[in-house]
C-alpha cells in the first residue's frame, strides 16, 4: 500500500482537471502527479532518510508529501514556528535528511551539512525536470508515510509515525472518490505540519475537490481567497474562525455565498462561538471533527444536521449537543475506560480508548497500543445514552488533590461565567499538604474592573466544592497558547514554580 | 487476501486494490487476474465487457470480498460466472 495510489487515481481519472491552487499558479492532477514522480527522483537520488518540509503551505508540501510516498521515504513537515533550539533539536533527529524551504535556516542551524536543503522554488523546478525519471513506487506493506513531531504541549516533541495503511483506511473509510464537483473547492489554511493540513491534501484530492491553499493563516487573506475563488469548503481551528468572525464584525466584507461547510476541531470550540457562527452563517453546513495525530485525524464527527438539530433546539439536553464531538466514524470503534482500564458505562468520565486501522498509537520511540490494538489517547471525555462523544480535557492536564481528581474544565467553566473575565485556566501546583492543588490563571475583560482574590475563592467554593479553591492566583494579560489554539499548560504551570 | 494487494486485469488496463477478501480467484473480462501485468492482453469475453469504474468498491453478494478499482478498463469483475457489484457509499460531512 502506497498513498501516493490517490494522487495517481485522480491524475489518471481526470488528469486536466485543477487539483490545486497556489500563490495564483492552477495545478492540474497530472501536473502534480508529474512533479510529485520527478520529486521520488530526486529523493532517492540523495539517499536522505526523511524528507522533511520547512515551510509554509504551499505546492512543495503535496509535491514533497506524495514525492517522499513514491519512494518509500517518511515525509516529515517541521513547524518553521519554533525556536531555533527546538528546531535544531528536531533536525538532528532526521538527519540526514532532504530538506524543502528554509535553506538558510537549515545551514544556520546545521552548519555541518549533514541534510540536502532546497528552496522552494528550486525543489518544485527539480521536480518538474525529472518528471519522466520516476522510479518505481516503492509498495512496501508498513512503511512510514508520514512522521509528525507532536506539539509538546505537556513535554518535548514525540515522533508520531504514521504508516501507509494507516492514513489509506482513513481516507478509503471516509472519501468517496471524486466525490466533489468541479465547482467544490475546499480552502486550506492549517498548517503543512499539522496532522488536518497531512489529512485535507488527502481528503480532498481523492474527492477530487480543488485546493485552495494559504500559505499561513491570516483572516484578511482567508477572506480574499474564500471570495475570489469561491470556497465551498474549509477547515478551521476554533481560533481562526473567531478571528475570521471578528474581521467581519469589524466591518470586513467577503462574498462566502459559495461557502457550504466548514469543518472544525483542533482544540475546544466555545458554545457561544459556534452559537454565533451558525446565526451568521445560516446556509453552512458545521462539522465538528475530533482526532489526533495518532489516529491519522478525524476519529468522530458531529455533522451539519446534528449542529442545526441542536442549535434550534428550545431543550438544553439537545443544546448540549453542540458541545459534543459526535459520534464514532464507522470504520473506527472508541470506549471510556477508568484508571484501572476497566470500560465505563455512559454518563461515566475517564479516557478515550480508540481502535481501528487508521490508528497508528507508535512512536518512532514505541507503540502506545495495547495488546488488543487500543490507543489511549490521553484525552478525558465521556459518552452519552445515545453513543456522542464528549471531551473533558486532557487526562494528564486532572488536578489530583488528596486522592481527588479534579477537571480543570470544571473551574474554568465557572471562572469563565463571571462578567468581567475573559479567560481562564487552573492547573496543578505542588502542596506540601494534598499532593497538588489548584492553582488559576485569570484574564480580565477589557475596561472591566477583574474580581479580587477573596471574590474568585467564594465564587468557586459557592458553584463547586472547597476542595477547588484555589490556592494560588494569578493575574495575567493573556494565556500563553500555540498557533493552533492550544493552551500551553507546561507554560501556566511554570507561573507558579 | 493481503489488503493492499494489487490485481491486474489480463484483457485490459483494469487494476484493483484488495481491501478484504478471501483467497480467491477474481476475474475480469471473464479471465483470472494476477498480480503481474501480462506481456500480451488476451481478447476479452465479452459477457463480461461492461467495464470498470475508477474509484468504486466491489463486493461479492456475501460481503466477504471487497476490491477497489484504482485503474479502470473494458472488462468487468467476476467471481466465477458471478459478476461483482458496486458497493453503495455511504457519505460522511467532509471533515478537513
């Protein structure tokens, strides 16, 4: 199994059709297809044993992606965000590897030439030339596709792999070939080295729906592209369409008539977000998609009507739903188990437990899966009667207070209904006395006068229990989160060392 | 069969990707496929010319077959004297 088989499957069932639009230049199937075989060549030419992306969004990411496929190579995207130290780190252990964009970063940080670095423009150039050289693809059963370095939010980077089989059952599981019309065109603003930007360029290729792809993220250049060329679909983190959402409260102005979906995830969705979202957005159709690097993306969906059901709907039982993640894919199975591994009826909180054949669960390091094939996620959540997902936060972000397990979520919910906060986050400090204790972080609302200490303690031993109080209080300007919209809990915590 | 493995049609360009099956003899044009490319096509049968469809899933009547065409031809898909149907799809939201 190769992944590269649905590049080739849409070059071969239409090979002038678009595929991919970049920085104004239209690329057909079989241009990308061509370029994609003439990358294979020059790939296994430098005998590199990752190829790694350095870069922005752009046709070198496909063209590198489904080059590395050919032959046989682990195609790493690196986040060109990070610290030099951090990416220095992260190159050493891909070493030596066929390396596209930063080429001066790279010689930077690696003086001793160990990688083969290109720019942009001289890969795509290099590709294109040995179009005709291609080798054969290289069809062996569980070679690595791709390798995501995870984003360390509560330690440093792991190398998750992703297997061919592995993101194949994914995309056979979910995609029905060229399902799209021409007119479909999905607009791509996540970034290369995250596990949606890996999955979008899958996804919609093998629908065969066309590629709008913004080399990084900015709402006003989200807006011109969705316009001019008529985006039907996207992917957003809840972050980017709150800030899409405020350019237009601002007075922004973008033609979205063409706009039928929009599929989020990558972190939590605020209820008055989405609520907001689909009052301005009346004729779009909101999927809500839950999965992680390790499970080659989506692993449970809440589609369009599900959103519409529980957005009109006068009960708060249905309302709630539109805090859930929805419910299995088909080809996927997920179970809440307690610390003990025992599986957890509905109602009951613990881990999300998931198997399947898209889950990958390894490391480069070793296989988080279990003998029968489970991958816990680390994820807290809990399921309802009727089978939807619900997440409470990360397992290991629980706050263990003498013996008791406390969810941040709990008291940021109840931080969060005050008037004058804006954002909030509680983590786990060391107490001599409980083991750990609670410890919060708070934002002020701006021209609001921010509660004081003794305010904040009453408020959550009123709405919870004593043993939420906080020991410890901070008052900060803002929360520290990456670009994904991820809260760096490490980060917090530190605040209080 | 190993998911993954790829059949080739002996008649035509024809060329499927086992998800799930059994081993068994698939047929297209009314003869075996194997997994090498013949050197010359035989002349197909043409009780079973109706053609293949890119993209699409193929199943036996008992669901222990599934095949997915990657390359398409003039030949059709049997078991035996048995044709092969398309699976229908059940479409979820796109999702990235």
């Amino acid at each position: 199994m190769n992944i590269s088989l649905i590049l080739q499957m849409a070059a071969d069932a239409e090979p002038e059709r678009i595929g991919l639009v970049c920085d104004g230049r239209r690329w057909t199937y079989s241009a990308l297809a061509r370029a994609a075989q003439g990358a294979a060549k020059s790939i296994s030419i430098s005998g590199s044993s990752h190829v790694a992306l350095l870069d922005e969004n752009s046709e070198a990411a496909a063209i590198a992606f489904f080059g590395a496929a050919i032959s046989g190579v682990p195609y790493v995207p690196l986040n060109y965000r990070l610290a030099d130290e951090d990416l220095a780190g992260l190159l050493n252990r891909i070493a030596p590897a066929y390396i596209v964009g930063d080429v001066k970063r790279v010689e930077r940080l690696c003086p001793k030439r160990a990688h083969a670095a290109w720019t942009r423009a001289g890969f795509v150039a290099e590709a294109e030339k040995l179009a005709d050289m291609a080798p054969a693809v290289e069809e062996t059963q569980q070679s690595i596709a791709v390798q995501l370095f995870t984003s360390g939010t509560t330690a440093a980077p792991k190398a998750a792999i992703l297997r061919h089989p592995n993101l194949l059952s994914y995309i056979l599981g979910t995609v029905e070939f060229g399902a799209a019309s021409t007119q479909e065109a999905a607009l791509v603003s996540v970034p290369p080295y995250h596990i949606a930007g890996i999955a979008a360029l899958l996804s919609s290729i093998y629908a065969m729906r066309r590629i709008l792809l913004l080399p990084a993220f900015d709402p006003e250049h989200w807006l011109a592209l969705a316009a001019a060329e008529r985006a039907t679909n996207t992917f957003l983190v809840p972050t980017m369409l709150a800030r899409i959402i405020a350019r237009l409260d601002a007075g922004a102005t973008a033609d979205l008539s063409a706009l039928k979906a929009i599929a989020y995830g990558g972190g939590p969705m605020p209820l008055e977000l989405i609520d907001r979202a689909l009052r301005l957005f009346p004729q779009t159709g909101f999927t809500n998609a839950y999965g992680l690097t390790e499970t080659s993306s989506t692993i449970a969906l809440l589609g369009p009507e599900e959103h519409r059901a529980a957005h009109d709907s006068g009960t708060p039982e249905a309302r709630a739903r539109l805090a859930s993640v929805g419910r299995p894919l088909p080809t996927v199975e997920i179970e809440i188990r307690d610390e003990q591994g025992r599986r957890l009826p509905p109602g009951e909180r613990g881990e999300i437990y998931v198997r399947g054949e898209q889950v990958s669960g390894e490391y480069r390091e070793r296989s988080a899966l279990d003998a029968n094939g489970w991958f816990s996620t680390r994820d807290a959540g809990w399921l309802d009667a009727e089978g939807y997902l619900f997440l409470a936060g990360r397992a290991d972000d629980v706050i263990v207070r003498g013996g008791e397990n406390i969810s941040p979520g709990e008291i940021e919910a109840v931080l969060l209904s005050h008037p004058a906060i804006a954002d909030a986050a509680a983590v786990a400090v060391p107490s001599a006395e409980w083991g750990e204790a609670v410890a919060i972080a708070i934002v002020a609302k701006p021209n609001h006068v921010p509660p004081d200490d003794d305010e904040l303690r009453a408020l959550i031993k009123n709405r919870l229990r004593s043993s939420r109080v906080p020991e410890r209080i901070a008052m900060l300007d803002a929360l520290p989160y990456n670009e994904m919209g991820k809260l760096l809990r490490r980060e917090v915590r530190n605040l209080f060392r | 069969m190993k998911p993954g493995t790829k059949l080739k049609s002996t008649v035509c360009d024809t060329e499927v990707m086992v998800i799930r099956g059994p081993h068994i003899v698939v047929e297209c044009g009314g003869f075996p496929m194997s997994e090498e490319r013949p050197a010359e096509l035989k002349s197909i049968n043409p009780g079973f010319a109706k053609g293949t469809r890119i993209g699409k899933r193929y199943v036996n009547a008992a669901g222990t077959l599934e095949l997915l065409c990657v390359k398409t031809g003039q030949g059709s898909l049997s078991i035996g004297s048995v044709a092969l149907q398309i699976k229908d799809a059940k479409p979820l939201p796109a999702s990235d």
